[in-house]
C-alpha cells in the first residue's frame, strides 16, 4: 500500500504546487490523477519516486518511508518504483537494447554497465521484455529512428526490467494520437492485472480515464478536489476539476 499524508510542494519563488494532499493506493490499483496543467500532477508522481523532495508531509510504501529515505535505502527503494515520461526519456542516440537493458543498472554492477557490459542472462531478459512488448525486431534499432509509439513501448520495457511494484506514468500518451494512446494504456493494464503492479497514471482525457482507471483523484492548484470511481465524474464534477469555463462534449454527455 501507498499512503500520502499532508503532502506539500513549494518551489523556490513561492509557487505552490501541491498542498496538503492525502489519499492512499492499495495494491493492484490503477489510480488515475487528474487536472489541468499546471494542478500538481507531475509534481505529485515525482515526489513519490524522489525526483524532487517534498516541502512537507510523507510517503509511505509497505510501511517504508520513502520520503526520509536516503542513500542506499533510496536506491533500493527506486528499484522497484517504475517511471514512465509523456517524452519517453530515452537516450536517444543509443539502440533500442541498450535502452531497456539501462533499466536494469539498480541490479548491477555500476563499472561494467557504465562500459556497457551485461551479463547475457540480463540481455535475455531485455529480449524478453521487448518481445512482450511486441518491438523485439526493433532490438539493434537506433531510439530515434523509432515512431513516439514504438519509443513510449521502449520506456515500457526499459521500466519492465526494474521488476517494479508500481508504475508511475506522467501524462504517457499526450503526445500520442487516438490509436496509440489505447495500445500503451492496454499494455500498462496488462502490466497491472497480469503482473500485479500498481499504476499511477496522470491522464486529461475522459475516455480513457473511464477506460482504464479503478479510481481517480482530482487536482485543482495543487488542492485535492476529487476521488471516487471514474463513474461518479459527472458534468458537475468535471467543472469543479476543470473550472467553470470547460467545455468537453463527453463531459456533458455524463449528466
């Protein structure tokens, strides 16, 4: 289980980007976070997985407290903690194995891997992650050469050698169209029932969050606004995430 408690970012300047947020995610979940730019979803996935350190407030995973976490405990921690870009966060002059074989540097040895030496059964594993993700004819591919759907696959399997207990995705298919976006989402929910890996995922569009989601929280200035059951998202609820002047046709073909 994840628990947040009273968890608030400040950045340098003033702005705040979180305020005194709370909510817990059992195992197995797919929790999808919601809100306009700018509400404190990105900012929220990386608190959790220590990109940035919390102004107050804590996180806790399995009773651990990431948030007071250091050192060693940190890295230990981030091991099983996936993290999944809107940009795909790739090296992108590299290939496609050496990509997701980089998500396997938790587990070994920092001066071989630095060289690029990894054990073939590390290699096997890479295929193996790359074939379930259906890009293993892609292997030796450079990561731009590949299209923004093939890259997003890439980050999955790169996240998939972590062994990972939870997935945090940041907005993974903005950039994607219609089509795309439904095949990364399927893959993550084959991750999360088939796997058991908790997802946290920041999605805008209402489709797919009644799609995929098992619950939704809403963010409005960094404030939580919302959390049920992507079914109680009605056109007054879309409003009070969204603000007044939003207009979706699919949001008011929910009253």
């Amino acid at each position: 289980m994840l628990k947040v408690e009273h968890l608030t970012k400040v950045y340098p300047g003033g702005t705040v980007a979180l305020k005194d947020l709370s909510f817990e995610v059992n195992d197995g979940e797919f929790l999808v976070v919601i809100g306009l730019s700018g509400s404190g979803k990105s900012t929220l996935l990386r608190c959790i997985n220590r990109l940035i350190d919390p102004t107050e407030g804590t996180i806790t995973m399995d009773g651990v407290d990431i948030t007071a976490a250091k050192g060693a405990e940190l890295r230990h921690i981030r091991r099983h903690i996936g993290m999944i870009f809107q940009h795909f966060n790739l090296v992108k002059r590299s290939s496609v194995m050496t990509n997701v074989l980089n998500g396997r540097l938790g587990y070994l040895n920092p001066w071989t891997s630095t060289l690029g030496i990894f054990p073939r059964e590390e290699k096997q594993r890479a295929h193996g992650a790359l074939s379930r993700l259906g890009i293993d004819d892609k292997v030796t591919s450079r990561a731009d050469e590949l299209s923004g759907g093939q890259q997003q696959r890439v980050g999955i399997a790169r996240t998939l050698m972590q062994e990972p207990r939870l997935i945090l995705a940041d907005e993974p298919v903005a950039s994607l169209d219609p089509v795309l976006a439904h095949s990364i989402l399927q893959y993550l929910e084959q991750l999360n029932k088939e796997d058991k890996v908790t997802v946290i995922c920041s999605l805008h569009y209402l489709d797919l969050i009644q799609r995929y989601a098992t619950r939704v929280i809403g963010l409005k200035d960094g404030v939580k606004v919302f959390e049920g059951l992507p079914s109680e998202i009605n056109r007054v609820k879309f409003k009070e995430i969204y603000g007044e002047e939003a207009q979706d046709i699919r949001a008011a073909a929910l009253e």
